[in-house]
C-alpha cells in the first residue's frame, strides 16, 4: 500500500511538474517576470535564486509544482516592468505560454507509448473480433470471429478503446447496433442486447462475448504508428466521455480522482513479472498525462483553456476582457472544481471500501 501510493505520488507529480515546466520555459522565453519556480508544493525545503533572477524552490510534498508569474490576469505588483506582465504581452506569446503545460504533457505521453511499444510492443488498435464466445449476446446475432466493429449506434469508431466506451454508454434501447465489416468487404448492422450481471454491490457490468485480438507486434515503425494512434484514441474516448457526461449517458459516478487512480495503481503493481509491472505503470503514466493535458484545454475557467478562450474573446473583439470581471470568473470556476474534486473523491472512497 505504501509502495502505490509512492508510486501515485511520484506519477502525478512528474506530470504536474512537466505541465508547469512547459509554462516556465515559454514564458521565461516570452520575458514574463517569473517570481517563483518550484518542484512540489507546500513547505518549502530548500530554496535559492537563479542569476536570471528567479526564485527556485523544493517543496515538501512531491505533487508537481507551479510557476508564479507576474500579471497572469492583470498589473499586480507596481515593482514589476509593465513590458513584463504576462497580461501585457503580445497576443501570441500568451497564447503559447497558457498551451505549452499541456503539450509538453502530450509530448510526454507520445513519447512514453512510443517507449512502451518499442520495448514491450503492442496490439492491434482497430476493433477486429478475434474470438467469440459461445452462446454470448454477439455470437447469437451473428457475429464472428475476423468481423470489425466500425460503427456502433451509428457512430463511428476505429480503435477498440473507441468501442468499449461506446459499448459501456448507456444506448437507447436495450440492444446496441453494431455496424460490422466483414473479411470480404460486406458491411451488416446486428442488434446486440448484452448480459447484464451485478456484483455484490450492486455496480453492472454488461456481457457481450467480444475477445480481443492480443497479438503482440514489435519493430521501430510500428511503436511510432501505436503512439500516434493510441494517442489520438484516449483523446477521442476522453471527448465521447465528456460530451455524454452533459447529455446523462455517462454518470458522474464514473469518473475517478486521485483515490481512484490508487486502485488503478494497485492493479498495474499486482502483475507477477517486474517487467509487467513497469510497462503497466508506463501506459498509465501515458494515459493520465494526455487525460491532464485533456482536461487542462478544456474551455472552462480556471482551466489554461479557459484562459485560452478569454485570449480567443480578446482577439474577436480588438480588446481586452475586463480583468476583474476575468478574474472572478476564474475564482467561481476553480470553486467548482473543487466541489466536483470533492464529490469524486468521496464516490471514489464508497468504492474503495
């Protein structure tokens, strides 16, 4: 137990840190005046200044760490060049600074499951059936073995992360529409109305007799092609949860915090081979830090896409956004956030015990 939340901690914190090192790097490039550079958070360790003038500091809790940056909304410290607040830097350059947190966080995830299949390699993305059960909800609508999902409820996949969502968002009916392409070309719609069994805590879990292909492919060109497509398939998950989030199909229930991503930890450490292990560990380093990045761009306040968006306001309208008026709207956002941090972190603990 110890030993995952070590492990929790550390994975969260290099990803944090990456994020924030991203706004650093760019703003200090930008000339923003920089107060403050510091590696985690809370009491500080140790501390020193750099000869470019910038405090640099170690903090006691290992969670990342931030960039304290002058004028990031407004001219707030009279001592500070007005050339030098980020708010009165050119559009551009803002711009970069409030994107690079989250794409350094996706470099960081194309070059972990670039590593990953390098090293490990990796299986087929595309939703090709490589076996079905016998007697299962798929093979008594007809579906075989080599058939391809390419659409399921009429929307279109191509990955099987894409397909295990659609297949777990609660669908009209009590059937799922699978469009299937078969090995020569003929492409038929099945309606599939899975099993649904419970557990003792009552919690679904929906039966449809799909297996996976798991063939393990390796070679330089082949990781490369898994990085990009595994990549632009989290995105797209992570999009589809989102959007059916608001329309009801998707429960906030769903959605994990910190708690829940221990018990996903747990899980990745209880493989019997060290190697095992460290790949698990890998791929979910890859997948939290494009679900930070994710979430990071997302056009809500307190989010960089948020600010983003305020940038997006100022350049449609010549001029800028009222900087109280943007600050406080920044201050509700980062309250909700909060309340939602709260309310996943306690579904997360209901689960746990």
């Amino acid at each position: 137990m110890i030993l995952n939340i070590i492990i929790l901690i550390l994975m969260l914190g290099v990803l944090v840190f990456v994020h924030e090192l991203g706004h650093f790097l760019f703003a200090k490039a930008s000339h923003v005046h920089i107060y403050e550079f510091s590696i985690g958070m809370g009491p500080k360790l140790k501390g020193w200044k750099g000869k470019d003038g910038i405090d640099y500091s170690l903090r006691a809790l290992p969670i990342g760490g931030y960039v304290q940056m002058a004028g990031e909304v407004y001219e707030d410290d009279k001592k500070v060049k007005k050339e030098r607040f980020m708010c009165n830097r050119p559009w551009y350059q803002r711009l970069l600074i409030l994107i690079a947190g989250v794409t350094f966080n996706f470099i960081t995830a194309l070059v972990l499951l670039f590593f990953l299949a390098l090293i490990w390699g990796s299986n087929n993305q595309k939703p090709i059936i490589a076996q079905v059960e016998e007697n299962s909800p798929v093979a008594n609508a007809g579906i075989q073995a080599g058939d391809e999902i390419i659409a399921i409820n009429d929307k279109k996949l191509s990955t099987w992360d894409e397909a295990q969502v659609r297949l777990i968002i609660k669908s009209k009916h009590d059937y799922y529409t699978l469009t299937i392409k078969h090995p020569d070309g003929s492409i038929d719609d099945y309606d599939v109305t899975p099993q649904v069994t419970k557990d003792e805590d009552g919690n679904e879990t929906k039966v449809f007799g799909i297996y996976v292909d798991n063939t393990i492919h390796k070679g330089f060109f082949n990781a490369l092609k898994y990085s990009v497509t595994k990549f632009a398939s989290v995105m797209n998950t992570m999009a589809i949860t989102i959007g059916n989030l608001f329309t009801g199909n998707v429960s906030l229930k769903s959605l994990s915090g910190p708690v829940g991503v221990y018990s996903i930890v747990d899980q990745s450490t209880s493989a019997a081979k060290t190697s095992d292990v460290v790949s698990n560990i890998i791929y979910l380093m890859a997948f939290l830090s494009i679900n930070l990045g994710f979430i990071n761009i997302l056009p809500f306040p307190a989010f960089d896409g948020g600010h983003v968006l305020f940038l997006i306001i100022e350049k449609i309208k010549g001029s800028k956004v009222d900087a109280d008026l943007e600050a406080k709207i920044h201050a509700v956002g980062f309250a909700l956030l909060m309340l939602l941090m709260i309310y996943i972190t306690i579904q997360d603990v209901i689960k746990l015990f």
